[in-house]
C-alpha cells in the first residue's frame, strides 16, 4: 500500500511537470498580449503626457477640445479660399468661434466651420476687426466640441500679470497647412507694447487664429502672425517667434449686444 507522503511527492512531482510544461505557452501567450495595440481611439483620445501637472493637462485639453477649422472663399467662390484656425466659445447660451480677419474672404455665407469632416455654417459676422485682426463668428451648438466659457476663462485681474508673465508656459492648437489638430507648446518670450505677445513656439500658414491659452488653461490670445528678421541673405521668416494678439484687445460685448 502506497503511503500519503508517497502519494503526495508524486503529485507534487506531476505537478511541477505539468506547470514545467505550460511555461512555454504562458511566455508565447504574455508575448502576444505584450504586443497588441491598443484601440486607437483609446491612444487619441483624452490621452495626455504624464509629464505636465493635472493644470496643465486640463489646459492641453480644453485647447484640443475647443480647437475649428474656418475655411472661407472669396466673394467670387471660384475656388479660391483661406483656413485657419479658431476657437469654439460660449456667451450668455449662444456660440461662437473667434479667428483672423484676414482669414475671412467672404461672406458669411461662404464661410464654413470645420471639424472632422463635418461642417457647420456661420449664422452672422458678430464683429470683423481690421486694426486687431479679429473675427467673431455666431454658430450653432457644435456637438462633438467643447466650448470655451469666455467670460470665465479670460484671465481676471491680477492672473492677467500671472498669464503674461515672461517665460511662462502657453500652449495652443490649430490646424497649420490645413493638417491637424496639431497642439504645440511655447513660451511668453517678450512683448511690442500692447500690440503682441512674443511667444517662443512654432507657427505655419493655417496656425493664424489658433487660441493660446497659459498653462492653467485661461485664453490669453490668438496666433496672428511670424515674425520676419532681416539677415545677411535678406529677409527671413523667423518660424520660431510667433506673434500673439493679447485677448484683451477683443471687445467681447459683441457677443451680448449683436447676437440673434
């Protein structure tokens, strides 16, 4: 008669044969896993580096969020047109996108909002600025965006001195050579009076109207511009230094008293 401690050694051994035996297909198994790609949605979406503050990622989000495309043909509308950027806002329950004049070719009529794929027409010009290069356009509720709430997310009184402070962190979104979103970082690097921000980033043809927002997500301005530097080879686009038109130039009660 076999004893229990016999007994149990040869079940022991079994086992450990057993588990010798399937280690080869736990490892194939882990390797596969290991190397399956996420949905990409998941890796778009809501996905920001871990390496700035939760401020900082709330602001990367509401800039990506908030971020149109503005497309705009000339009065003849044979297919000469403009892109730029804009952002998508709200004031006291209606909507808007602020953008460039010199991104507005047209007509209400023929000019369009833009994000993926889906367009959404421009109700009324509420305000085209030549001198501040500055257009607000009235639209309706855009689903698949979230709107800025202006008059909350301007900077208030002493945050305007925190916002513009040099060297601090801004960041903005557009859609730069009509590609994009593309969200770029940068910083406050000086200022010409109250005209511009000097901002030290990137910019390209189709970043003009992009909002800037600081590092704790307030709207501090909007891209207008690159700067140009004369050189020994003559005059040369300076793609580094990106001119910021301040928010407080906007005046933002046209969008309480000219509304519909």
């Amino acid at each position: 008669m076999i004893s229990r401690e016999k007994i149990t050694k040869i079940a022991k051994t079994s086992i450990g044969m057993i588990l010798v035996a399937l280690l080869p297909i736990f490892a194939v198994y882990s390797t596969i896993v290991s190397y399956q790609v996420p949905p990409l949605a998941e890796m778009q979406e809501d996905n920001y580096s871990h390496y700035y503050s939760i401020s900082h990622k709330k602001a990367i989000k509401k800039s990506r969020e908030s971020v149109v495309q503005v497309i705009s043909f000339g009065p003849d509308n044979a297919g000469y047109f403009s892109s730029a950027s804009g952002t998508y806002f709200k004031a006291y329950g209606n909507y808007f996108v602020i953008t460039v004049m010199h991104g507005i070719l047209g007509p209400c009529a023929f000019t369009t909002i833009v994000h993926n794929s889906q367009t959404h027409a421009c109700i009324k010009y509420i305000a085209t600025d030549l001198q501040n290069d500055y257009a607000i356009i009235q639209v309706s509720e855009i689903p698949d965006r979230t709107p800025v709430d202006i008059f909350k997310d301007l900077p208030k009184n002493k945050q305007w001195k925190d916002s513009y402070s040099v060297l601090n962190k801004l960041i903005y979104t557009g859609y730069p050579n009509t590609i994009g979103p593309l969200t770029i970082e940068g910083e406050v690097a000086g200022f010409a009076g109250r005209e511009y921000i000097y901002m030290l980033s990137y910019a390209w043809a189709g970043s003009s109207g992009s909002g800037v927002f600081d590092h704790r997500g307030r709207y501090i301005g909007y891209v207008v511009a690159i700067d140009v530097g004369e050189s020994e080879f003559g005059v040369q686009v300076l793609h580094n230094v990106v001119l910021v038109s301040p928010a407080f130039k906007v005046d933002w009660t046209k969008v309480i008293s000219d509304a519909e």
